[in-house]
C-alpha cells in the first residue's frame, strides 16, 4: 500500500464511530516485536489526553494521538490512552528481547514463457529500510539494504526456499552484477502454495535474520473491467461475503454492497468484478445472497439462480446444466486444502455444493454437475415417518478430503421448534453415515457450520448470537461460554450479531460481530475472551489470511475501494488474557511429522514421534486420535524423562498392516478391502487459548501410490538433446513374420536418453522405483522383463533350471498363448503371478 493509501486507511477508520486505539511496528505481520522495534500507537477519538506508559519505556510525544513507543526493557508493558471522559481500554504488550532483528524481502517475477517464477531476495532492517521496504512495495533495495545484504553475503549468508506441503528446497544463486540481491527460481505451482525463506545461521552485529513464511502460487488470471459492464453486489447494508480457493488461498472474491472485488496476491492487488448489462435486472445485480470461488469461475447466487462469471462468459447455471432455477439456496466448496488423496474407485473429487430445500448437487470441474440425493432417499436412510417434514438446513464439507456433511431440519407440527440432524457421505465409498449429532432449535433458527482443521469431524457452528461446539468426534459438546458467565455473545458485544467466524490451520477461531467486536478461542477450548477493539463499528471488514500466511483484516469502503491491514492475532489473545492469568499447560510440543500426506505401501511402515514438555506434576500426555477405516494397526512406545522440575514425555507410534497376500484366492479383493485414507491427529491432553500449536493432524493413504512408477537405471531425461529419432527392425526379426520391416519412433518423454550398451557384453537392467519427488529405492525383487515389438532377436544367458528352478516357469510363449486376444504389455503381469 502507497504512503497515500495508508493516510486514505487512517483517515476512514477514524471518521467516526466510538474510540479505540491500536499499535503497530515496522516489522511486517509483527514478526518482530522486541526491544529493538519501534511501536506506533494511534488513538482513534475526540477526547485524547495523553498516553500513560511504563517508566521503563519511552514515549516521542506523550500528547500526541498519534506517537512512537519504545521498551528498552522485556516483559509485558501497559499501555493506557488517557481521555477526558470515561475510561479507555489497557493493553498488555508483549515485548521480548530477542537477537533476530533484520528481515527478508521478497519480490516475485512472472515468467510466462518457462511456466517459472524467479523470487528475488534481499535483507533488510525494518528499523533503518525505507517507507517502501515497510510497506513491501520496494521495487529494488535501499541503500541501507544492499550493504547489509552484502555485509552478510560476505559473511556466508545464502537464502533457501522451503515448501511446506511436498517439502522441497530451491536454493539461491548471486547475480555479479547485482550484488546485495539473491534469485531464487521456481516452477509455477498451484498445489505447493505454502513457503518459507530460510538462511544460514549467520549473524551480524549479533544479530540474525527470521525466517519468512509466505504463499507463493500460479499467477491465476483475475477477471479485467471492462467498460460498459455493471457492478454486481448484495443488497444495501449488508455484511461482506467472500470466498477463496482452498489451496490457493491468495486467490478470493468478496461482495460488498455496492461491487465485487476479486484478488490474486490476497488484496494487495484487485480489480472489481462487473457483469454485461442485458444479463440481469438492475434489481437481480444487487441481490448476490452467496458467493463461491471455484476454479470454474465466481459463482453468484441470486434469487435462487446460480450464475458463473469467468474470464469468458457471464452466464445462467440452470437446467441445460442440470441445475434447478429458482430453488437454490445455499453453495459451498472446500474450505481445507488436501493436495494428495486417494480414491479406491474410480469416481472424482467434487469441488462444489449446491442444495435446495429437498435436493443437493455436486459440482465437478469443469463445469459438471450430478443430483446426488434427495430429502426423500435421506428420510428412508435414517428412518423417519413418511408424514414427517425433512428440509435440507445447510451443507458443508468436512476436514476430511472426500466428505461432506449434510445437516437436515426434522419436525413434526413445524411450529415451535426443530431438530438438527447430521449425515456424512463419502465421495469415494459412496457410503452415507448418520453421527451422533442431535440439537434442538427454534423454528426460525438458522445455523452456519464451520469444520476445524482436524482428523475427527470437530466442528463450530453459529446462529446470529451463540456458537455451538463439538469435539472429539461429538462425544464433547455445548455451548462457547464467556468470562461473564453468558454464550449469548451478543449481550457483550453492545446487541450486535455474530458475522463470520475466521478458523486457520492451527486452531485458532475468531468469531467477528457485525460491530467489528471480536471473541476469540481454540479448538477443544469451550471459553472464548473477548477481544480488544481494534477497528470502529462503521467499516465493513473480515479477517484473511494474507500472502504472507498471516492473519490480516480486509476492509471495504463506501467509496468502492479495499484496502488490506495486518493483524496482531497472537499479541491481541496474550493481552486479553493476560488478567486471567492463563498459561499454556505444556511448555513445548514437538514432532517429526514433516508432511501432511503420506503413503503406506505394502509391506511399508511408518513412524513417527511426538514430544509433550510440561512442568512436573501437571500430568500430561499425548493423544492419538485416528478417523477412518480400519485398515492399519501401530504399535505405541512412551519414552519418560523428568529434570530440572520438568517432564517430557515421547510417544513413538508405528503404523503397519499385516495383511498376507500369499496365495490369496482374489488378490484384488483383499487389496481393495485393505486400502483407503486414515486421518491421525496427535494432541496434548491439555491445552489453552495461548497455547502456540494445538494438535498436529496428517493423512495416511493405505494402498498403492498411483505416483510411483519404475524406470531402468542410466535412462535419463536431461542429460542428451532430445531429436527425431527412428530406427528399424527387419522383418526377419519379428515374432508374426510381417511383409515390411518396422518404423519405430522412439518415445523421448516415456523412455530418456538412450542407453548406450556394448552389444558384445551382457545386459543386466537394473529397476529403480520413483515418485512424483524423485528416486525412492532400486528394486531388489523378481521382475518381469518384455519386448513391446514382437521382436525375436535376442536371448538370455541362463536358462531357469540354471537359475534354480525347481519347476518350469511361466514364459511368453505360454502367457501369449492363453491370452490370444490381449495386447501384448498386457499378457504377462502381477496378477497372472
């Protein structure tokens, strides 16, 4: 954001509305905030006295609204606006002392033509950097920032990139004549998004660099203006609606009341989203009650007409695409990233839901559509009475990658109250399942569920005043309480209701009111705190994660601009809290389970261990939680240690299968019986709203990783020029004796560089096993070995009884004569074993 933006920011949020203050620092997403930084606090209101601080930290004017703050000494520091009526709220900030003082920044260059993205890096101090380095808008280093990051060039500094998700590494190169800057090149990925700049342990002036996570995705394509074209929103005074691809997070639309905006870098960039003039009335234009990002397009939800808008077309999703009109009303798409999966059918990953009352849809890209049941199939699955009333209340998916969850409204006489029941469909087993869910209502109630990042199916779900919780695969469950004793969020939060409630993927849940007044609790926490007021309740506003991977408000304006704030998520809960005393029961919990997705072979085991460190006598331990088939069996080991009055407990977990395949009679069935996803989630049996990591939650996909392929060792892919290459075989030479001699083009892309073999020596191949990521192991079993052309040409040096064989093997000429009809890769396999 320019210097004009911020004062465009500043001076909308405090046009009106009751008072409030706030604090930030140099250090973008408060990375660092520490003796060393620079705080700036701003006070919001008519009746500014002064600021009351501590006498160990310094003010520059203590009678300015607006100032700078410095703590030269650690630990927690009130601060305190003083006014001339009433009282203003305290905070406890937070500061530490710390030797990570300097910054990476990062800007990224699109190169289209290679599908590749080059991440140019440099170091700088956020105390000494230019205002364009603090508000990541540099094109190029300041002077201060190349001779630091020439100073620690010198000193052995190189930047890496790691990714989180398929964990690799991309490492720096120094271009001469840009000295002070490192390139780091990297191919475009859309399901690799999560990434962090990492260094050496180098230090200067005793000072070292923090890592910095950030999302980093394909440069997805935002729909242009164009001119001419109407503005598209909800109606007049309505809350934000927004949406965002699960996976590509950066990459979201939001609806306003009077435009659309949609973003591919997390708003630091947008454009506003218009639709022709002769597709809807000017009524139907600002009547957008849901919206959904898909890689289809924008979908709007309208009067119960489900519209797309994308690069190429705006148009009506109706009956020629096997919708309903009219009868709409809700959509929903994923909300939890799951890269890899794995499916025992042959069926698809849906990407969307659609439902009315009596009937839901799935959607598959691009642009496909199934009924996938009725109210009237689901009230024979859970054996109501014909006569009864069953509606469709809302539909969600669940943390899980291939479910969706179904919450249904049951009544009788339909006049006083209504029952909430659940159902979950397996998109790969087909299979519904009825949980162990049941809550009363009021007949008008409507609720909003929201799964949590988990391996059960744990979720929150809201009405417009109380959140409702379930853990634990439903077995704990009630109502989110406050400190004033009360889940009616709404009598504390000055009779506003609840907006939205923003869930990321380390447990952390805020629940925003319309007002901008915001609570805030954790998985498997049943207490929210309410949080300190941080905007006015005029602007419209929601909580995202930014391009940085961190939390971050989006605010929307009634002149038809956005504009974007980073937000001190974790300061906020620690000063808030601060009072109640809390402290996080466990002083670490650690782990090696570096991947979200992992893939169990036959005969493979997997361990991995978690570590609980936790002051002595607080009793603590690790919980394993598994959700799905049962498919696996693991062996558990618990290592304990206590010193210096602490206690560490490592539970070591070994995941297996124990299934013979030997002379099975269908080998296929038990296979198939025997495979599937397990999610595993491991979690301290204690934990609170400070807490920095709730539970650590990975997949195991049982069965066989469709990603694996075998290769001859030496036939490489880049090391040769790839040509037009053929070559021939006499007919001589062929198995059926055709009349001509056979062209063979050779498959480059199948097969690599040719090997180059002295045909007057032995051939022996060696069979390497891979995977998406590259080489595993070399294959030390029986292999089968073929020739595709039908050529007879060639001979073995042993034959089996040499070999020790106790009997006479299968052979080729026996396999193709009982499989006369069958291509011949396809005559000899696994299966005929």
């Amino acid at each position: 954001m320019s210097a004009r933006g911020v004062a465009v920011l500043l001076s909308w949020l405090s046009c009106c509305g009751s008072a409030l203050w706030r604090y930030s620092s140099n250090s973008p997403n408060y990375y660092i905030f520490s003796t060393r930084s620079t705080i700036k606090l701003e006070y919001e209101g008519t009746s500014f006295s002064k600021w009351n601080v501590p006498e160990t930290c310094h003010v520059q004017d203590i009678k300015s609204p607006v100032t700078e703050l410095r703590c030269p000494s650690p630990g927690v520091h009130i601060v305190q606006p003083v006014v001339t009526a009433g009282n203003e709220e305290e905070r406890y900030l937070t500061v530490e002392t710390s030797n990570v003082c300097f910054l990476w920044y990062y800007k990224v260059v699109n190169l289209f033509h290679n599908l590749t993205q080059t991440v140019i890096i440099w170091v700088y101090d956020p105390e000494s950097s230019e205002p364009d380095e603090v508000l990541r808008n540099a094109e190029e280093p300041s002077l201060n920032s190349i001779i630091l990051s020439r100073q620690l060039a010198t000193l052995g500094q190189r930047p890496t990139i790691y990714t989180v998700l398929k964990r690799k590494a991309y490492f720096s190169y120094e271009n001469p004549k840009t000295k002070g800057l490192w390139y780091i090149n990297l191919p475009m990925t859309a399901d690799d998004a999560v990434m962090e700049i990492r260094g050496n342990e180098v230090t200067f002036q005793d000072c070292f660099i923090a890592d910095s996570p950030f999302l980093l995705t394909f440069p997805f394509m935002t729909i242009p203006e164009v001119p001419g074209f109407l503005p598209i929103s909800s109606p007049a005074g309505s809350q934000l609606k927004y949406s965002c691809l699960a996976c590509v997070p950066t990459f979201a639309v939001v609806v306003a009341d009077m435009e659309t905006f949609q973003t591919n870098d997390s708003f630091r960039t947008w454009n506003r989203v218009r639709v022709p003039p002769d597709v809807l009335s000017d009524s139907e234009r600002h009547s957008v009650d849901q919206v959904n990002m898909s890689r289809d397009g924008i979908f709007f939800l309208i009067n119960g007409v489900l519209y797309l808008k994308n690069l190429e077309t705006f148009q009506k999703m109706g009956r020629d695409k096997h919708l309903p009109e009219g009868e709409i009303v809700g959509i929903t798409s994923r909300r939890w990233c799951w890269i890899k999966f794995l499916f025992k059918s042959k069926g698809r990953k849906s990407s969307m839901a659609i439902w009315t009352e009596n009937e839901i849809y799935l959607g598959y890209y691009p642009e496909r559509y199934i009924k996938l049941t009725t109210t009237t199939k689901l009230k024979a699955l859970l054996n109501l009475a014909p006569t009864s009333t069953l509606t469709i209340h809302n539909v969600e998916y669940t943390g899980h990658p291939l479910e969706i969850a179904v919450f249904l409204n049951y009544c009788t006489t339909c006049t006083v109250t209504k029952r909430i029941y659940l159902v979950i469909y397996n998109e790969d087993s087909e299979e519904w399942a009825y949980q162990d869910f049941l809550l009363d209502v009021p007949i008008n109630t409507f609720l909003v569920p929201r799964f949590l990042f988990s391996a059960m199916p744990d979720l929150v779900l809201w009405d417009k005043h109380t959140i409702y919780y379930y853990y634990q695969n439903f077995t704990n469950a009630g109502i989110i309480q406050t400190s004033t004793g009360t889940g009616n969020l709404s009598t504390i939060s000055d009779d506003s209701i609840i907006h939205d409630i923003f869930i990321d993927y380390y447990g952390n849940i805020v629940a925003k009111m319309e007002n901008n007044m915001m609570f805030y609790f954790k998985i498997n926490i049943r207490e929210a705190v309410k949080l300190h007021l941080w905007i006015t309740d005029r602007i419209k506003s929601f909580l995202f994660i930014s391009s940085s991977a961190q939390v971050c408000f989006v605010y929307v304006f009634d002149d038809g601009t956005l504009h974007i704030k980073e937000y001190p998520l974790n300061l906020e809960v620690r000063s808030s809290t601060f009072l109640t005393k809390e402290g996080c029961p466990y002083r670490a919990f650690h782990n090696n389970i570096s991947h979200m997705f992992y893939f169990l072979d036959k005969g493979d085991v997997l361990s991995v261990w978690a570590q609980i460190v936790y002051p002595e006598n607080f009793g603590l331990h690790i919980i394993m939680d598994y959700y799905g088939p049962k498919i696996l069996e693991w062996k558990k080991k618990m290592n304990y240690e206590i010193a210096l009055g602490h206690c560490s407990k490592t539970l070591e977990i070994t995941f297996y299968q124990s299934v013979d395949y030997e002379a099975v009679e269908d080998y296929h069935k038990l296979q198939y019986e025997n495979m599937g996803i397990v999610l595993i989630q491991l979690r301290p049996s204690g934990y609170a709203r400070i807490c920095p990591t709730a539970q650590k939650v990975f997949q195991i996909a049982v069965g066989c990783n469709n990603n694996k392929f075998i290769a001859v060792k030496g036939f490489l892919k880049k090391e040769c020029i790839h040509h037009d290459f053929t070559y021939v075989i006499d007919k001589s030479y062929l198995r059926d004796k055709p009349p001509d001699n056979l062209k063979i083009s050779y498959n480059w892309s199948k097969y690599g560089c040719p090997l180059r073999v002295d045909s007057r020596e032995e051939f022996q191949p060696f069979i390497q096993l891979f995977d998406d990521n590259g080489f595993i192991e070399d294959i030390k079993v029986n292999f089968i070995l073929w020739e595709i052309h039908g050529r007879l040409d060639y001979s073995f040096t042993k034959t089996m009884r040499q070999s020790g064989c106790l009997n006479e093997a299968q052979t080729w000429k026996t396999m193709i004569e009982l499989n006369q009809d069958t291509p011949l890769e396809e005559v000899w396999g696994p299966e005929f074993l």
